[in-house]
C-alpha cells in the first residue's frame, strides 16, 4: 500500500499552488482576466491599437501554455496514482467487476 500513497502524495504537490515553481491553473486564468480587462480599458480610451491586441494575444498564449502543462502534470500523476492502486489490487481493476456480473 505504500506506492498508491506515495503516488497519492505527488498528486496532491501537484495540485496545490507552488508559487516558487509554477503558478495555478486559477492564477493564470486570473492572470488572463485581468488582461482582457486592460485591454478593453485601453481600447475604450484609445481606439483600437494593433499593438495592444498582439500583446494580449502573446498573453492568451502564455497563460494558455501554463494552464496545459499543469493540466499534464495533473493527469500523468493521477495516470501513475492509478496504476499504483492496480499493482495492489488487480482484481479490482476498471472493468473487473463487469466480468464477476456475468
């Protein structure tokens, strides 16, 4: 039982905020909002600018790539969390029970 909660713990650094690695999945959509915002002022007082929207479009990208590389991150570590919990009950594994059915 001591893989699937080793396993369990590195799924649980991975979806808590670790500001001195990576920002959130909820900061980099923050992030995003409050950029979408400032470009709506900018171009409300300022008309449209090519400039301004090139930089928001470099910003949707960047927060974008975050968001995917923690999604990664997420979904390998709940991946090896599952096989994990297979190697200790095998019997148990997706799909078993639909054969015991039958």
């Amino acid at each position: 039982m001591e893989g699937p909660l080793k396993e369990l713990g590195k799924l649980e650094k991975v979806t808590t905020a670790r500001a001195a690695q990576s920002a959130s999945v909820a900061d980099s959509l923050d992030v995003l909002i409050a950029s979408m915002y400032e470009t709506k002022k900018q171009m409300e007082e300022s008309g449209f600018e090519v400039d301004t929207v090139r930089q928001l479009a470099r910003t949707v990208d960047v927060q974008r790539k975050e968001v995917d590389e923690r999604q990664k991150e997420v979904y390998s570590s709940i991946s090896r969390l599952g096989k994990a919990l297979e190697k200790v009950r095998p019997n148990h594994a997706p799909g078993a029970y639909l054969d015991s059915a039958w």
